[in-house]
C-alpha cells in the first residue's frame, strides 16, 4: 500500500504515477513489469518511487485494490437495483465488467491481470466483497441480498454461496480473455452457469 508522502501527494502528482504504472503494467503483466519504464513515463526520480511505494508489487496491487473497490460499490448499487436477488445481480455485474473491457486503456491492462491471476490477485479482487475479517462490510452485503427464495440457513452460507458465486464469475473473466470470446458468448455462458447453481445440481427423489 502507498506510503504517507504518495498520500499526501497532489491528486495531479498521484494520477501522473498511477496513469504511468497503468500504461506499464498494461504493456506487460506484473513479474515483466519495469519500475524504470514507469518513472521514465512519470517524470520522477527512482528515489522518489521509492519514498512512494515499496517495489513494483505494492503499487500494482494498490491500483488493483482500489479497481477491486470500484467493482464492489458497483455491485452493492447493482443489488439495490434488483432488489436484493443474487442470481440477476451476479449477471448484471458480469455484463458490467465485460463492458468496462471495451473502454480506452483498461482492455489489456484487465486482460494481464486475469490472464496471470494468482492467489494474492484473487485474494485482492474478492476481499472487498466478503473478505471474513470485514464482518461489517459483509453483514452489510448480506442485508441487502434477499434471502427468502434462497435455501441457506445462516448468515455463514450466504458468505459461502457469495464466494462460490465469485469464483465461477472470476474463472469466467479468465476464460474471456484467454479466449477472445464475445460478450453475447460470454453472457450465455456465465447466465448458464449461474441458473445451474440456482437450480441446484442434486435431482432429489
């Protein structure tokens, strides 16, 4: 995470850092990432980077979080909307990521993140959703969410019906861009995928 002096920073200084790490790690994932390619396009010494972040890694996954948070408010706003049904909102927040995909600058930048995504980018992506240690953040999430059709008992398998739901969105968004799929192709197949986990997959007797 960012040190006090990036905080305290202009918000100009700090956009000029943020757009210019964007840009590199848009070019080329996190591992093949260069902090001298990033001062270069920000104009600041290496020192100054430094007195801002800790390595490449910190300010990467500082720009991923803050993403990450965006998609969240995005999805509380989306459930507020269809008024707490989880299924439609875990659709509607799909199409809403795969169109974001398509505006200036955040196709490729996106694409290197899930195309490389490992357990901290996973972690990162998912912790501002239902992360356990933010007990208050999810109580929020969980009421919002209208649970009378749902077939959960506690509050304990709403969180893992939410963690369930965000792996089959992730691996979705992975197989997007490792695929080049269309977004009508894409929708088709994540809106199967979600009916299946609304059915349920036992056929009981």
């Amino acid at each position: 995470m960012p040190k006090p002096t990036f905080l305290n920073l202009s918000k100009e200084k700090q956009e000029l850092l943020i757009n210019a790490a964007k840009k590199e790690f848009s070019r080329v994932p996190l591992h093949e990432a260069s902090i001298s390619n990033i001062i270069k396009d920000a104009g600041i010494p290496r020192g100054s980077f430094y007195q801002y972040f800790e390595d490449k890694e910190d300010i990467f996954f500082f720009l991923f979080d803050e993403d990450s948070r965006r998609v969240n408010e995005l999805f509380i706003s989306i459930i507020k909307i269809n008024n707490g049904d989880l299924f439609a909102s875990f659709v509607d927040l799909f199409k809403s990521i795969l169109i974001s995909f398509d505006e200036p600058g955040n196709r490729q930048y996106i694409k290197n993140i899930f195309l490389n995504m490992n357990y901290k980018i996973e972690k990162t992506f998912t912790k501002n959703f239902f992360e356990e240690n933010v007990k208050s953040h999810f109580s929020e999430l969980n009421g919002l969410l209208n649970s009378e059709n749902l077939n959960i008992t506690s509050e304990e398998e709403m969180f893992h019906i939410l963690k369930i739901m965000i792996v089959v969105m992730i691996q979705n968004l992975v197989h997007v861009f490792a695929t080049e799929l269309p977004i009508h192709e894409a929708m088709a197949t994540f809106s199967l995928e979600i009916d299946l986990l609304k059915k349920g997959f036992y056929k009981g007797t």
